[in-house]
C-alpha cells in the first residue's frame, strides 16, 4: 500500500475529480449559513411565528456547525477524513430533504441541527483531504478552488435563494441540496480512496462537551439579547454559563492526554495569524450579507430576484478570479497576492460608506466587483499558508480549525454587524430600532455608514496583521 495519496497513482489520476466532489459539498454547507436569510420573511409568514424566532433558522445552523468543527477535525485524524467526510455528506443530504417539510418552526430547527453536523463534517475534513491528496506545487490551486467554494458559498446564499423564491416555494431552498448532494455523493463514492492515515487515539469527549456549551450559550446571549436588551435576565445567564464553560473547556483541555485542540499548534505565528486574519475577513463579509439586502430590497425598492442578481455580482467575480488567484500562489508565492487582497477589501468598505438612496447601481455593482475580486486574492494564498504550515499529524486539526475560524466569522459577522446596525439606528432615531423603518430611509443609510466603518475597520487590522505576518514568512516561493 501507497504511504501517502501522492504516491498512489490511481488517486493522482482521479485527483481533480476528488477536488470537484468536495468541493461540491463545502459549496452547499456553506451555502446553508447564508441562503436562508432571504428566504426569513417568507418562512415567517408561512409557519405564523415573529421575524425574531424565524431568525433561530439561520443563526442555530451556524452556532451548531461552530460547536461540532473540532470534534469531527480530531474524528477525522482519529478515524479517517474521508469516512468522516462520506458520512457528513448523507447526513447533510437528510438534513436538507428534512428541512422542506414545513410542520412547524421545532421541526425546521430540528432539521437544521441534523444538516449542520453532517455540514460541520465535511467541513471539518475537507482541506485536509486535498492537502494530502495534491502535491506542493497544486496545492495553492487546489486549496485555492476549495476557498473558492466557500466564499462562494457563504455570499452567494442571499442573491440565490432569492432567484429560487422567485420561480419556487421556500422549501426548495433546502431541497436544492438533495439532487445534487446525491449527484456529488456517487461522484464522491467512485473517486474517493480509502483512509490511509488513521491515528485510532481516544476523543476528547468532555472537552467537546464544554466548547460545545460555550458557543451555544455565547452566541445564543448575543442573539436574544440583540432582540431583548444584553441586560435581560436570559442573556446574563447565557453569558455567565459561556464564561464558566469556556474555562472549564480551558481546564480539561490542559489535563486530558489527547484534547480537543492541541494549543501546541497556535505557537506557529503564520498559521495563527492567518487564522485570524481569515475570522476577521468572513465577519467583513458577512456585514455586507446582513446589511445589503435590506439596502436593494428596501431602502431601494428592488424586487427579491433583482436583488439576488446584483448580489451574485460578488460570486460571480470569485469564481473566476479564485482560481487565477490559486495558480498565482503556486507561481509567484502569497505575499504579494495576500496584501493586494486586503488593500482592495478595506479601500472597497470604505466605498460601500457612500452608498445613498440615489446611488446608480452601476457603481454598486462596480464596488461588489472589486469586493469579489478582494476576496479572490486573499482566500486562495491564506488557505495554502494554514495548510501547509503544519506538519502531516496536525492536518485534519488544522483544517477543521481553518473551518472553524471561517465560520466563527460568520456568526461574529451577523451578530456584530447587526448589533452596530441597529445600534446606529437607534442613535439617529433617538428610541430603539430593531427593524429596518419603511418610512424612514434616512435613518438605514446612517446606520449603514456606520455599520460599514465597523467593516473596514476588521479588513483593515487584517491588512495590518498581513503585513507582519508576513514579514518573516518562508513558505513557498
């Protein structure tokens, strides 16, 4: 037997083929993060529940995906990544065809608990199949189209979902998912090879249980408390639970033999500082996410489907550019590519603080082109500096790690960028806002303006931790 993938020639041959079956499912998982928020007023009025509790849809997919990424990264070392991914891909199928059936709003968030462990799975073991699948010299255009895929997935939810609502019920919002998730799995079925690196060490389930209980309550506080008031009994409580389990995360993980995390690895300055360089730019992102469908639909008055056409200008750049982006990295190595990116995305944030209610589209358009663009020369050579700045043992760690801070930023995103939003809102009104106010356009254009400062400000620190992280980076080229 082959010691490793790149070794084995049938796997060599079929190599792109594995690239084009996970790539596939880090498309849809990450997808579902974003493509419900379209979807949210529609899904409210068809199940008869409040626009707040309609939001649990979106937010409780991304808070459970956070809570399972390092339990399925050590699975994946422990097991084998691609028994991992293979078994994230059914139970992500099911979870999707679960999710159609509109019974009520506990079902909905049941099937979406189901759709984000099988999400978190993949997740979890898909940049650590390809690093080990490709050689150093595709690795940067193979890490490339996978962080393609995920920032195409996390952006083009919105412009998407609201193409779908324009021919089809809610439902197939989910149910997209099904025929292509099966398509992808026999793909994935016929080119993925058997495990070769199966380290069979014992998991750290007490640890899982404290991250775990730590994301749910944080976040969870955060989300009530943007509807309630942070100073509402539940939220102090779910802060209080988040703080005593992140220290009890923090204990255990000191006394166990084989933890969850392995804090050895933040030591590596490259791979932590690209990981939070990646956290700070997917929260950028996600402000646009929040913040720009409100702007086209309402401050507008664009209908779902124009608005969706105008957001995929974002995606639509990425898919092109990503891949240019990844053959770069391997040519010309990240640096340049990196700092390009991060000085395209924070000048960009401060364009979009312009945006009024006579703005021509034509400029926006213009703007999300270059945001796209951004995006495209950052994700791809970031993505091959956490990859292959560690050793063979911590890949799938690594790689679940790269996911979770992606995610992270998600959430981070939303919770943030609609906190400030609502905040800034509430400032010029002079009473609390929460919503967007149809008769009062002004005060939108204010709080976005401010919300968008609170964007740049996140790409440009990134920019800044670029520069000194890369001052002494020796990696390829």
């Amino acid at each position: 037997m082959a010691h490793t993938y790149q070794d084995d020639p049938k796997v060599q041959k079929n190599r792109w083929l594995i690239l084009v079956a996970v790539a596939m499912f880090t498309f849809m998982s990450t997808l579902d993060g974003s493509i419900v928020n379209i979807a949210l007023p529609t899904i409210s009025n068809d199940l008869a529940v409040p626009m707040n509790q309609a939001e649990w849809i979106v937010s409780i997919y991304l808070m459970v995906v956070c809570s399972c990424l390092l339990l399925f990264g050590k699975l994946g070392d422990s097991w084998g990544k691609i028994k991992v991914f293979r078994l994230g891909m059914f139970i992500f199928i099911l979870g999707s065809f679960l999710c159609g059936f509109n019974h009520s709003l506990a079902f909905l968030l049941f099937a979406r608990v189901i759709q984000a462990v099988g999400a978190s799975m993949t997740m979890a073991s898909n940049t650590g199949i390809i690093t080990e699948v490709f050689p150093m010299n595709e690795r940067g255009r193979a890490l490339g189209s996978i962080g393609a895929f995920v920032s195409l997935g996390s952006i083009a939810g919105p412009g998407l979902g609201g193409l779908i609502l324009g021919q089809f019920s809610w439902a197939y919002i989910f149910w997209i998912n099904v025929p292509v998730g099966i398509a992808t799995f026999i793909l994935g079925s016929k080119v993925l090879p058997k495990d070769i690196h199966q380290s069979h060490q014992k998991i750290d389930t007490l640890g899982f249980i404290a991250f775990a209980l730590f994301i749910m309550s944080f976040f969870g506080a955060i989300f009530i408390g943007q509807e309630a008031g942070f100073m509402h009994q539940l939220p102090l409580v779910l802060f209080v639970l988040s703080i005593i389990a992140f220290v009890a995360f923090l204990l255990i993980e000191k006394r166990v033999q084989l933890p969850l995390i392995t804090f050895q690895i933040f030591k590596n300055k490259t791979f932590s500082l690209s990981l939070l360089t990646a956290t700070l730019i997917f929260s950028s992102n996600f402000f646009i996410n929040v913040v720009v469908p409100f702007y086209l639909q309402r401050a507008r008055q664009l209908s779902p489907s124009v608005a969706g056409l105008l957001m995929m200008v974002f995606p639509m750049v990425m898919v092109i550019a990503s891949p240019l982006s990844g053959y770069l990295t391997d040519k010309i190595g990240p640096k340049i590519l990196v700092l390009s990116g991060l000085t395209i995305l924070s000048v960009t944030q401060i364009f979009y603080m312009f945006l009024r209610l006579d703005t021509p589209i034509w400029l926006y358009v213009v703007i999300t082109a270059l945001v796209g663009l951004g995006n495209s020369l950052f994700q791809s050579p970031n993505n091959t500096m956490v990859m292959s700045s560690v050793s063979r043992e911590y890949l799938g760690v690594a790689g679940s790690l790269n996911s979770f801070a992606r995610n992270i930023g998600m959430v981070i995103g939303i919770s943030l960028a609609t906190t400030i939003l609502y905040q800034a809102m509430s400032v010029h009104a002079g009473y609390r806002v929460t919503t967007y106010l149809d008769k009062h356009p002004e005060i939108f254009i204010y709080g976005m303006r401010i919300t968008f400062f609170g964007s740049f400000l996140l790409c440009f620190i990134a920019l800044i931790l670029s520069i000194y992280r890369l001052k002494n980076y020796s990696g390829n080229k």
